[in-house]
C-alpha cells in the first residue's frame, strides 16, 4: 500500500486520512502504535527517496558568465571593440591608439558582465534557502523505541513525537495530542499559534484548515502529540510552495526594458549614421581604409561607452544610500523600480505590526479601562487600575509564560506564549508585583489549556484556601460562570448580567481584538476534578488585546497613498483582525464595510473576474489567503499594467515575492526563503523602510535620466562636427575616435556619477508614480539632450571651422600633421569637454535655475570635472599625449573662446526654464 502513496498525486488521492481515526491512520500507512520497524524504515527509505528538496538545477559558471554578453548593448560595445580592433589591424601605418581603444571598450563590457552575473547568482540561492529551513533531525518511534533520525530519513508511516518547541519535519496526521498547538505563521501567515486535536475532521474541510494535520516548516508551539508522517519532500506543503516558487520565473524589470530599447535605438542609429557616411565618402574618391575608419569614428561617436558602467554605480549609490535606510537591496536594477511602483500589497503581522500582542483594553465591573504602552516593556498605564487589579493578578498567575527584561541590545522579550506576555506586561503595568503575588498563592495544580475546552485553570492556595483561576474564551467559559464582580461586589449573573458581558464582547470583537474571559472560584482542595474546578465560577471580567501597529506605518501609508501608490492588504490572518489594522494604519479609508476577499472566494473567482474587482474603484482587502492566492492577486495586478510591489516574511510569501515587480521581505523576523526571493530586505522589519525606499527609487530615475541628458548630449556635441566636416567636404575629422574614447570614459564618467548622486528634489513624493509605459529614452529626453547638445555642438563645431579658416589655407589642403588642423583638433576636444561642465550644471534640475540649487552644491560634481579639465589640459600640453591624440598646445586666447563657447549652453538652459516656469505661474 505504502507505494500507492509516495507521490503528489497519490498523496492528493489520500487526502482524506484527515477524516479517519488514529486506529485507521496507522492501518492506512501501515504502521501501528509502536512505529515502524527498523529494516521496513530502511526498505521505505530506498523505494520513496529521502525527505529532502531538491537542489535547483546549477548551470556551469562559464555559461552563466557568457550569458552576460549576449545583452544588447553588451554586443553594441562589442561590435564597436571589434571595428575598433579592425582599424588598427587595417591601418597603415597600424595606429596604436584604436588598439587601446578596443582594449578600453572591452574592459567596460567585462565589468558589466561581471556584475550581471554576481546578481544572478544571488536570485538563485533562494531554492537553497527553502531547503535549509527543513529541521535536521527528528524523535520517531522505531520498533517501539523512542530515537532521534536525521529528518531527511523519515518516511512515510514514521511515527514521531512532537513537543513544544520542535519543529515539524514532515507532513502528519495527528494520532495524539495533548494541549497541542502548532505556530503555522511561515507556512500560513496566521499569527497566532493553532490548536490541534488527533480527533477526525470532516474530510470537506481545506486540509490547511483540517485541525488534526500538522506541515513541514511549522513549530509547535505548546502541547505535546504523536503524528504518523503522510507526505516527505516534495510530497508536502512546504514542497509545493517550493515547486511554486522553483516555476516562477522573475520578470525583468522596467529599467532594464527601457536599457534594452535604448540600446535598440543606439546600435541603429550609429549603424544607419556609420553606413550612410561610409557609401557618401568612398564615391568621392577618398580611400577605402580611411573610410571605414571615418565611418567608424562617427559609430564611437554614437555609442555611449561609459553609460553601463556609470548606470551600474550610479544604481549602486542608490542601493547604500537604501541600506542607510534600512532597505537592503540585492539587485541593483531593483532600485530604480521601487521608484515605478504604482501597487504595494503588504503582509500585516510583522511588517504592519509589531508581532507583539499587547493589551488595549480591560472591562471589568461594568466599565472599560484603556490600557496605553505597546511590546513587552511595561512602559504605560492602566487607566483607573483599582477595579482591575484583581482581574489583572488572576490572569497573570494564569500563566506559564515569562517576561525576560533587556539583556544587551535585545529589549524587553516573553518566553512562551505571546498572549499570556500580554498579560504578565498589563499586570505590571496595573503595579503588580508577580513574584510576590505568587510567593503568596503559590500553584499546587494545574489542567492545562486544550483546544476543545478552550480554558486553561491553575490552583493556588493561599491563606489556608484554594481557589481556582480560569481564562479562556468568553463565551466557553462564560457558561461555567454564576456570578460576576461588579463595582458594588458580587452578584448573579442573570440575563441581563450576561447581556452586558456579551455586549462589551461585541465591542472588543469588532476592533479586532483577542478577547480573554478571566474567572475565579473556590474548591475544596487540590485535587478537585476539572470539571468541579472549572463549573461554579465568579466572571472577574474580560481583557482585549491585539498585535499592535508600528507606530511608524500610518504616516508611511498617508506618505505612499499621496504619492499615487495603491496600498493593499494580502494576509493569511483572519478578516476581521486584518480589517482593524488596515484602518488603523489608513490603508482602508473608506466608510463602511470594505470588500473582503477570503482565500476560498478567490478561488470561485476566475481571472477575469479578479482582475475587474482590483479594477474597480474602492477598498479591497485580502484575508485568509494561501500562497498561490497571493500570487494571483500579484499576476492579476502586473496584467493591469501596475507595478507590484510584495512584502511578507514567511515560506508561504516567497512565490509572490519572487513574481512581484519587486519581492519586500523582513530581515529580522523573515524566513530565510522570504529573504531570498526577494530583491529588497528591511533590515528594520518596517514597512515605513518601504516609504523611504521609494523616495529614494524615484530619485535614482530622475538621476538617470540627468546622467542620461549629459551623456547623449556629449554625443551630439561629437557627432555635429563629424557631420558638419563631411558635408563641407573637409577630409579629415574634427575629433577622432580615440578624443571621443578619451570624452565619453575619461571626463563623461564621473561626473555622470555626480549627477547619479543628486539628492531627491523637493516633492518628489507629491506627484503620482509614473506610467510603466513612459519609455525612459522618451520623446522629453530626446528633446532635452538635443536642446543642450545642440548649442553645445555649434559651439565647438564653429570653433574647429574658425580656427582653419582664421589660418588661411584652404581646406582641401590641410594634413593630418598640420598645426593649425591639430590645435582646431585641440579646440574642438576642449570645446566639448568644457560644454559638459555647463551641461551638467543644466541638467541637474528640469526647472529650477542652477542658481536656486547652487553652484558648488553637489561637490562631487564639481570634483568630477575638475578631473575632466585636468585630463583635457594634458592631453593639450603633455608632448607623449599631443602624439597619441594628434593634439597641440591652447592659447589663452583660444581657452577663452572655449569657456565662452561652453557657457552658452547654460546661458540657453537658464532662458529655457525661466521661460518654463513663467508658463507654470501663467497656468
């Protein structure tokens, strides 16, 4: 039988083991009471594999570093390397400045790749992850023995033994529980510990509902049990959010769509100009070599050699500054998508919340009291305690939990359960001493919390008397309840009695609060029945208590929806719960009840459907949901045309992290697999990280496209006179292709960086995001760089021509090695490179004057091209670079008509916008 039940599918077919009873279940597996034999462990172990996941498919190194190349503009700068290396090899005499020329380009493209490929490897440790949250080893029952077994070696029929603390190894149905109780936080994303019977349980039920089953990668939280194991590797739960997670492909990102279609539109256009230029010059006669090497010369001009490189550390800037805001970033195109993004669907416990329960309110005689102070910390107040002391001290010796006080960095903590941390924290809170209440009624008995009942009592004595102390679930323990306390002391609890009790139950409910019931009575002696202990009691009252938002988050949320950010809950927690933090922290802002999705009505719901409820206008909140529902919500929203961003921080959120435009998971209280599939990690677990992260995401587009403005400017400016030589029928170019090398990765480059670094501009966070659509190589941009490059380009192409005209030679008869032709070579370099100073200053606000940002305020700018202007100033005076770059010593008369050149650029710029600006006050 055991080989009919060694796979998914026949694993689905026995699903139904959720219905039979424990007897039932060992006959099922094949197993009994005592577990498995040795030998018969050992032969299952052989046929079914070991309770492992599989590692993820490793491509050999080599190919994954050669994939890199196969980029677009990967090949662009190799196409332009090759050509490069073809003119020095045709040359003649050979000239060796286009050797160093192929040599600097490919240089670019390997730190390109380079940086490619540490990436990648990143993205794929997050299957390695999932396998090592698996528990190493595992207590089973062998041949009637208890004995501890690497978990990989458990197979089905095992029977294991659970107790708090452990961590389940594999699926199980329950044959035996004991007050058991199984944390499914990273399997569910539910924040509160499940109790669990090994009763049957109908077999309709979801099985992740089913009480009596327990899951790989959950921990038991309180209790005892024994399981027999149903489902191993592959086979499980957490299996199958592995295989979801494994089958997910990350989509690019919108940056590197956009990097993809400019260099589509570069490798094109400098193509079309290099052969258009080549088929106009070689009619005229000129020769077939130095053609080709002009032509090349206008396709260097064309090619931006230094942007990757410069887009690369200009994301990098943006990756440090997020971690000094405590956002981790792994992929350094994911920078620029936070800036893009239009949807963020959020986890609540952890990243909303604090993950800390604390109590909000206590009514006790017929009053609330609010209770202030969140965490463990008894920092706060009971409002008016004296009513609720009592109440409070029976809770709190109730308990088996400790608070821990602070040790070192770490603050306040509870050992045990969170909820009786919660009550331990308000009894402080109230001015009561515990240990001293318990020195005094010490506890001589104890039965503890069961699921069923849903009570847990203690009994103590003190002062020659015993007495038992109840909390548990209003209404269960309600009914064992005769008498209440009230404020003029104890009295029946008739009808209308418990209506008020009920009533302020309601109450509490509807805020989503966790409401406990305390009660207390007197028995004869320790050894009283649970029955007689917990029947006859007197209510104390009722306490309320929530997992509290972080402080922080509700100006995040205000901050993200006033940026144009759509804000959504996708929890697995229950919908009431998951509706008063939303409304809390401002999420849902709307009146009235909101539109709730639970899991099981997005599985009614087709995709069509899904996509028109998210469409539509007004709240939507998601509850209950499961890993591929999370993941369908996500799909539903990138077919909208948003980009999505996803938080979570358990196994169950790692599918969604990894489709999401961007995958937000928690460093500090995060599963390592959440942390994994994602490209961002909040070191701080605060979705308020999220908020700075997309400020600054949205400052590192609008630097790119500043660096992007300088840079294709500088093209233009290089490209005119190239153009403007050949139309004139002058036979030799303005610039040559190793001045425009010398430009584009030797003074282009870090100043680029400058202007990468700009810090955000004001309102950056007050205008919606932009559109996934706008290409970043827009029509805007085009317009902006021709603008700037243009003045640029007639400046230092009327100052080439000048200078040969001012010689009086014709052009026709001018050489290569004629000074005049080398300084108008000279001038035209410097022209362009002192133009970039100006354009810079230009481009580092659309509209406001650089007099407004100031001059000197980015000091790495300035910096940058102070390098610039020491590089053109060698390459001028230095007798070893004159002959490499063909160049000749500038007068001061000649410097001053470039800086005059340079400056008009600015001069243009700052008409332009003060005539913008006059336009938007008009407006």
């Amino acid at each position: 039988m055991l080989s009919t039940i060694t796979t998914p599918a026949a694993d689905r077919e026995h699903a139904g083991v959720q219905a039979l009873a424990p007897e039932a279940v060992f006959a099922a597996y094949g197993c009994s009471s005592r577990g498995l034999s040795t030998a018969e462990a050992a032969r299952r172990l052989a046929a079914g594999g070991r309770n492992e996941l599989p590692g993820p498919r490793r491509r050999s190194p080599v190919l994954r570093f050669l994939r890199q190349f196969t980029d677009l503009f990967a090949v662009v700068l190799i196409v332009a390397a090759l050509l490069t290396l073809s003119a020095y090899l045709l040359g003649d005499p050979r000239e060796v400045g286009y050797l160093q020329l192929t040599v600097a380009i490919l240089a670019v493209v390997v730190l390109n790749a380079a940086i490619g490929f540490g990436q990648e490897y990143m993205a794929e440790r997050t299957a390695e992850a999932l396998r090592a949250m698996v528990p190493h080893r595992a207590r089973v029952l062998r041949d009637g023995e208890r004995v501890e077994v690497p978990a990989a070696e458990l197979v089905m029929g095992d029977v294991v033994v659970l107790e708090a603390g452990d961590a389940v190894s594999a699926d199980c149905r329950l044959v035996e529980a004991h007050e058991l109780a199984v944390n499914n936080v990273a399997l569910t994303g539910e924040s509160d510990p499940a109790g669990r019977t090994a009763e049957p349980v109908a077999a309709g039920i979801a099985r992740l509902e089913a009480r009596n089953l327990a899951w790989m990668g959950t921990v038991v939280a309180a209790g005892t049990g024994k399981a027999v194991v149903t489902g191993t590797a592959t086979a499980t739960e957490f299996g199958r959010i592995y295989r979801l997670t494994a089958e997910t492909a990350p989509d690019r990102s919108p940056l590197q769509h956009q990097i993809a279609i400019m260099a589509r539109r570069v490798a094109a256009a400098a193509f079309a100009l290099g052969v258009l230029l080549f088929a106009v010059r070689l009619p005229a006669g000129d020769p077939l070599v130095e053609t080709f090497i002009f032509a090349l010369g206008v396709m260097v001009a064309c090619v931006p050699e230094g942007l990757p490189a410069t887009l690369s550390v200009a994301l990098a800037i943006g990756v440090r500054r997020m971690a000094r805001r405590q956002a981790l970033v792994k992929k350094l195109v994911a920078v620029e998508t936070l800036g893009s993004t239009t949807v963020i669907c959020t986890d609540k416990t952890g990243t909303l919340t604090r993950a800390e329960m604390t109590v909000q309110q206590v009514w006790a005689a017929g009053a609330t009291h609010r209770v202030s102070g969140v965490g463990y910390a008894p920092d706060g107040a009971v409002e008016d305690p004296a009513p609720v002391r009592e109440l409070l001290r029976v809770a709190a010796l109730c308990c088996d939990a400790r608070l821990l006080p602070p040790n070192g960095e770490a603050g306040w903590r509870v050992l045990g359960d969170t909820t009786e941390g919660a009550l331990l924290t308000v009894a402080a809170k109230a001015g009561l001493d515990m240990d001293a209440e318990l020195a005094a009624a010490p506890r001589v008995g104890e039965f503890p919390f069961d699921s069923a009942r849903k009570l847990m009592t203690t009994l103590h004595t003190q002062n020659g008397r015993t007495w038992a102390l109840v909390k548990g679930a209003p209404l269960e323990l309600l009914a064992r309840c005769i008498r209440v306390r009230t404020a003029a002391g104890e009295s029946t609890l008739d009808d209308p009695a418990r209506e008020q009790v009920l009533a302020a139950n309601d109450a509490m409910a509807s805020l989503a609060l966790r409401v406990l019931a305390v009660a207390v009575g007197e028995v004869p002696d320790a050894r009283v029945s649970q029955a007689d202990a917990e029947s006859g009691l007197t209510l104390l009252g009722l306490v309320g208590m929530l997992d509290p938002p972080r402080p922080e988050v509700v100006d995040a949320v205000r901050t993200c929806r006033g940026a144009g950010i759509r804000v959504v809950m996708v929890t697995g927690d229950y919908a009431l719960t998951a509706e008063a933090i939303a409304r809390r922290v401002g999420i849902l802002t709307e009146p009235g009840p909101p539109r709730t999705v639970t899991g099981a009505e997005l599985d009614r719901l087709d995709d069509e459907g899904l996509r028109a409820l998210l469409a539509a206008p007004g709240d939507v909140l998601f509850a209950r949901v499961k890993p591929e529902h999370k993941m369908r919500v996500v799909a539903a929203f990138k077919d909208l045309g948003e980009v999505v961003a996803v938080t979570g921080d358990g196994a169950n959120d790692a599918p969604a992290l990894k489709r999401a435009d961007i995958g937000v998971s928690m460093g500090a209280s995060g599963t390592d697999v959440a942390r994994e599939a994602s490209v961002m990690v909040l070191l701080d677990d605060s979705f308020a990280s999220i908020a700075a992260a997309v400020e600054l995401g949205r400052s590192v587009y609008a630097n790119i496209r500043k660096f992007l403005v300088y840079v294709f400017s500088s093209n233009v400016g290089e490209l005119v006179p190239i153009l403007a030589a050949t139309f004139a029928g002058f036979p030799f170019v303005p610039i040559t292709a190793l001045q425009i090398l010398a430009i584009d990765l030797g003074s282009d480059v870090l100043p680029a960086l400058a202007l990468g670094a700009e810090r955000p501009e004001p309102g950056v966070m007050d205008t919606p995001p932009r559109s996934p659509r706008q290409r970043l190589f827009s029509l805007s941009l085009v317009r902006r760089f021709l603008f700037l490059g243009g003045i640029q380009a007639i400046g230092s192409t009327a100052l080439f021509f000048w200078h040969l005209h001012s010689a009086g030679i014709p052009l026709t008869e001018f050489t290569m090695d004629n000074p005049v032709y080398r300084e108008a070579l000279t001038m035209t370099q410097a022209a362009i490179v002192i133009g970039q100073i100006f354009v810079g200053l230009a481009v580092r606000s659309d509209r406001h004057s650089v007099l407004r940002l100031g001059l000197l305020s980015n000091r790495a700018y300035v910096g940058a091209q102070l390098v610039g202007v020491a590089m053109i100033c060698a390459i001028s005076y230095v007798p070893l670079l004159q002959e490499l770059f063909h160049t000749a010593a500038l007068s001061l008369a000649d410097w001053t008509l470039v800086v005059a050149a340079g400056a008009l650029v600015l001069v243009g710029d700052e008409i332009r916008k003060a005539l913008l600006r006059r336009k938007e006050v008009a407006t």
